[in-house]
C-alpha cells in the first residue's frame, strides 16, 4: 500500500531537482574546474608558519575498535587556556573531510585551529573515520559514529594528551554541533561551541529551506522553487518511514520510475544520494529533544546571511531550548554558514571568492564566551 501511494506522488524533474540537491546539500562538492577556481583566490588567514607545537596522533574508539588519525596543536609553553576537538559538518553522502576540512577551497579546520592556538588553546582536530589515515567506513556511518569518534578525540585528550588539566570541550561546525550534543552521551565536555548548527528547526525542513532559499537568491521561478519543495518532502518521507536502506531504494526508484525517469545511472543518483544508513539515522533524530536534554553550556552562534542553516529559523528557538544559565546564542550580521562577510548572499557559491576564511569577531567571541566559563 505504501508503495502504491508513492506513486502517486507528485512527478518531478530530474534536471531541476539534482540541480538543487547537487548544489545545495552536496555543498562541498567541487568539479575539477571549480578547484582551479579555488587556487586563485588568496586566503590570508591560512597560516604558512605556525609556531607552535605541532603532533600527528591516534587515538581509538573503543567501541568498535576503530583508530582515528589526527593532528594536535597547543602553544609552546603548555599554557593552555582550554583544549578542544573540531567536528566536522560533513556526513556520509557528502565529500569526506580530512582535518583540514576544506571547502571551496579554504582549509576550515586548518585556519580555525591555528586562530585558536595562537590565542592559547590546545586543538585536536582529524580525519573522519576512512578518510586519510583514519581506518573505519566512512560510507554507512551515521552520525552516531561520527559523535563516537569525537568522544574517543575528547577522551583521548582528557587522558592521554599529556596536556595540563583545563577545560575541554566541542566545537562543531554545521552539522557537527549536532554531533557534538550527541558525543556527549560517551564524554564529557565542558562546554560545545556550536558554529551554524541546526538548532530547533527539524532537518528535512532545514534542507528543504535551505534549497529553495538558494533557488531564490539564484533568481529561480517560483514555480521551481515550489516544485523542488515538495520534491524533497516526498523524498524524505520516503526515506525517514522506510523500514530499511534496501527498502528506501526500492520504493525512491517506483518513484522515480512513475515520474517518466528512464535513466539507470539518473535513478541510481537518486538512490545512492537519499538511501543510506546517514539519511536515515538523521533524519528520525528529533534535535529539539537532544539539545533541551544537555544540561551543559552551549554557544550557539549563526550568520544572518547564512542560506544553509537559518538564523531566522533557528536563533530564538534553539535559545529557548537551552537550559543552562552560562549558554548563549548570537547571530552576526551580514556573515554566511562559513562565517565570511557575504557578497551578493548567494550563499555557497560565494564562499571560493572571498578571501576571509573565518571573520576575527567569531574568534573573538569564541574565546571571550570560553574564558568566561
């Protein structure tokens, strides 16, 4: 019966909605033209000397065994004001990340790790699980892997860092703010700093807004962009209420099928991008729950120009899902998902073009907010 009922559903058109989904969700995504672009574009802020202590490490997650690879950073002297992991936002479907975490050129994690150490932190950042030199399956894991993996990090550096007893904590980029309330249930942070993370807006109306808000500073029709809404609500449907991977195929090709798409390769896009472990797991998390359930202290900070993650959408309300008296939320203005000063706010197809990686106010209040704890 469910099967039937997708079929149903409305007929979509392929260029239009892998258009979409290959711009907006698979956001790091880079053709082999697009990185030539990327090499052109100075980034100051990216550091070509670091003088500071540097050390390639390992560390294990225990629970399923898996050694994770990485870099751990901290000033000469070993006084370290607090130490933290940097968790990244990318996701099984998306390009992996290395510790560098590199989008659209600019090397995220690398540039944030040197800020913060050059003001007296300690930062353990690495290679997702089978990225690099980290060993794991980075296909089918789900976000609950990845929040593993950053608690062994957090641990690691807890214990068996050798660094001075501080305070320690998460700072997760995107995605990665989730993961960081969800590390939390194997370590024990003393605080997650949370940089464009979805707060209290449910993932599939996040992704939903966060396409059709492109579509619209790209000049689409509104038309299109009411098409390619309901296109990603059936597919997420499909997804979320489907018992298993096999069976979310299944029913994403009858879909697909019914809509007039001939193609294999076309119909296998849409399959090998929506029907995996990660979509699934994702999207069934109810976010509002995780954050109201962490009793910890939790920085919260958004970009107003920010097409990804909506601080419209999700300032006040993840602000009042915060129960603990030190956490904050603040949104800067005129700043997009990667915290650059936007241009023309079109979101990630800008981010190559300017040559701010991360705007010093972020630090700034990164640093002011953890000081304070």
């Amino acid at each position: 019966m469910k099967r039937t009922n997708d079929i149903k559903l409305m007929k979509f058109k392929l260029k239009t909605l892998l258009a979409s989904l290959l711009t907006c969700i698979l956001t790091a995504c880079s053709t082999s033209f697009e990185k030539l672009l990327f090499a052109t574009v100075d980034h100051p802020q990216e550091p070509t000397k670091r003088g500071y202590v540097i050390k390639d490490v390992s560390f294990e997650n225990a629970g399923d065994g898996i050694r994770i690879n990485g870099e751990l950073t901290y000033p000469t002297d070993k006084n370290i004001i607090a130490s933290v992991v940097l968790i990244s936002g990318h996701e099984a479907g998306k390009p992996p990340a290395t510790k560098d975490d590199i989008i659209t050129g600019h090397k995220y994690f690398l540039t944030l790790s040197h800020l913060l150490t050059e003001r007296g932190y300690a930062v353990l950042r690495y290679d997702n699980r089978g990225v690099g030199k980290s060993g794991g399956d980075y296909k089918h894991a789900t976000d609950w892997e990845f929040a593993a993996d950053a608690a062994a990090a957090l641990t690691w550096l807890q214990t068996k860092s050798g660094l001075p007893k501080t305070k320690t904590g998460f700072i997760g980029h995107s995605q990665g703010g989730i993961k960081a309330v969800l590390a939390a249930k194997w370590a024990t942070p003393d605080f997650i700093v949370s940089l464009a993370g979805i707060g209290a807006e449910p993932l599939e109306q996040a992704l939903i807004r966060q396409n059709q808000d492109i579509m619209r500073a790209k000049g689409a029709k509104a038309s299109e962009i009411e098409r390619v809404g309901k296109e990603l609500a059936d597919l997420f449907r499909i997804v979320k209420t489907a018992k298993n991977v096999t069976s979310a195929r299944e029913r994403i090709k009858d879909y697909a099928v019914s809509a007039g798409m001939k193609s294999e390769s076309d119909i296998k896009k849409i399959q090998n991008l929506f029907a995996t472990p990660w979509w699934q797991t994702a999207l069934q998390m109810d976010f509002n729950t995780l954050l109201k359930a962490h009793n910890g202290p939790i920085l919260a900070l958004f970009g107003s120009q920010d097409l990804l993650v909506s601080a419209t959408a999700n300032h006040h309300p993840t602000k009042a899902l915060l129960t603990n008296v030190q956490s904050k939320v603040k949104t800067f203005d005129g700043l997009n998902h990667l915290f650059q000063t936007a241009l023309a706010g079109k979101g990630p197809d800008e981010y190559w073009q300017i040559e701010t990686t991360i705007e010093p106010a972020v630090i700034d209040e990164i640093d002011h907010w953890i000081r304070g704890l």
